[in-house]
C-alpha cells in the first residue's frame, strides 16, 4: 500500500531524512516512535505530500507522490491525517466539520456528506454531540470527532501524528480504542506515538527513528519487544526512558 525509497530531505544544510525505505502492507498498523525531532512527523507527512522531499520515491496505492503531474488534492483526499491538535475548525458545528471536506473535496450532495459523517460520528461514540461546536467538547472527543472526519472520506490508509499526546491522561484511553477498533478492522494505519501499550497491542510491526532521520530499527512487533538484545543500544535506551513512566 505505502513504499519509500531512499527517502532524502534537507532544509537548507540540516539533513532531517537520510535514506528512508520502508513498505506498508495493506491492513497493516506500524508504529513510528524515536526521539524528539527524529523526523516522524515529517516522515508521516511526506506520505501524503504535506512535505516535499529532494530525493528518493514514495508510491501510494501505486500513485507516485514524488512525481510531477501526480494529482496531489487526490492523493491527499485518499490518505486520513490526524494530528496531535486537532484542527477542527472553530466556527462550524461538529456536523459540518465532519462534511465539508467530503462536499468540497470529493464532491459529495449535502445529505450523502451528512449520512456518512454520522455514520461515523456514531463509530467514535459521539452522535449526542453532532450539533455542537469543537469548543464545547473535550479534548479526547475533538480528537474523536477528527478521527471522525478523516474516516467520513473512505481513506485508503490513515496516519496519526502523536494523537493523544496532547490530551490529558483520562482521555487518551477513548482515542486509542478508537484506534485499535480500526486496527481490528483491518485499516492500514501509520501511528507516530510513544504509547507503547498500544504499540504491543495492535501494532504488527515498529519502526524507530533517530536524529538525523534516520531509520533505525524497522521489524515486527514480537522482535521490537521480544529481542531487546538484538535492537541498537540507541534504541534500547529510548525504550528504557520510555518504559519507566
Ligand atoms: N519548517 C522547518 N524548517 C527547518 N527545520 C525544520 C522545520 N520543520 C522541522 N524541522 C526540523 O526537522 C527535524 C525533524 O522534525 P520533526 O518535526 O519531523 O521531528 P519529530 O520526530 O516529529 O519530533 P517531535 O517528537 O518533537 O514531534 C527537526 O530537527 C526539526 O527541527
Ligand atoms: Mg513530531
């Protein structure tokens, strides 16, 4: 579903990917962890175009997002993107948040957009609340709603960057189990995110960033967590640092 190739950025002299090849099966649930500026989120975001990058191939589904002439509003309409904050917009009902996109974007009447939306909506939990606005929810249920959103455009692949790390600890628990029930359904998911519960849990494989950007570690998950002795003392420090909380 997703191939990278020797996947190589700078800006200006600072090299942030060095060389990142990786292949994403469809169905499958990879966790990208590493340390703070490691380049995860420009990894993930490369997937989808939001970051250009001077050399090296990423193929989609087999779209080719390095290409010119590739149609790049598609790709991305293709590809569900949730970040850490969550980028509802402000001004319209949680309804609206959920069909704009679809009616805008992939072109969809006004009721087609609203009966898929809370369809979804109803997924994560939330129908009670569709005609609030972002900011009469919590955390936790923005975050929901977001996911909400993406999955309302039918995505081939959805990609998390950090989504609960900006949620207070209470509320993490709903979002990731939003995640792992689309985990079990068999959607490709790449997670940018330190919780390693969840990692052990749905992830069938992790990759481990390190500065640089480079990729350090990419195996199943029964290796990452099962063979400490067989990852990169980089790595193994990371994990214990992490582990500890
Ligand atoms: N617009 C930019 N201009 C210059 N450098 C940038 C820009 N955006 C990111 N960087 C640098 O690229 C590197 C990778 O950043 P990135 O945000 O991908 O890291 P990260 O692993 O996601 O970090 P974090 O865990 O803090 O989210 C960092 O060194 C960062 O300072
Ligand atoms: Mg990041």
């Amino acid at each position: 579903m997703i191939e990278l190739h020797q996947v190589s950025k700078w800006y200006g002299k600072t090299q942030v990917l060095d060389a990142c090849s990786t292949r994403i099966a469809k169905g499958e649930v990879v966790v990208v962890c590493g340390p703070s500026g490691s380049g995860k989120s420009t990894l993930i975001k490369t997937i989808n175009a939001l970051e250009p990058f001077q050399q090296g191939e990423i193929f989609v589904d087999g779209i080719p997002v390095h290409a010119q002439g590739t149609d790049l509003p598609k790709l991305r309409s293709r590809v569900g993107m949730v970040f850490q904050h969550f980028e509802l917009f402000p001004h319209l009902s949680v309804t609206e948040n959920l069909t704009i996109a679809q009616i805008k974007v992939l072109g969809r009447s006004a009721d087609e957009a609203k009966t898929r939306g809370l369809k979804m909506l109803n997924r994560v939990g939330l129908m009670a609340h569709k005609n609030k606005f972002p900011g009469q929810l919590s955390g936790g249920q923005q975050q929901r709603v977001a996911i909400a959103r993406a999955l309302s455009m039918d995505p081939i692949v959805m990609l998390f960057d950090e989504p609960t790390s900006a949620l207070d600890p209470e509320m993490v628990g709903e979002v990731l189990e939003v995640m792992i029930a689309l985990a079990a359904e068999g959607m490709t998911m790449v997670c940018v995110t330190h919780e390693m519960g969840f990692a052990r849990k749905v992830g069938d494989r992790v990759i481990f960033m390190d500065v640089g950007g480079r990729i350090l570690e990419d195996c199943s998950r029964d290796e990452f967590f099962g063979n400490p002795g067989a990852r990169s003392a980089r790595c193994r420090d990371f994990l214990d640092k992490i582990l500890q909380h």
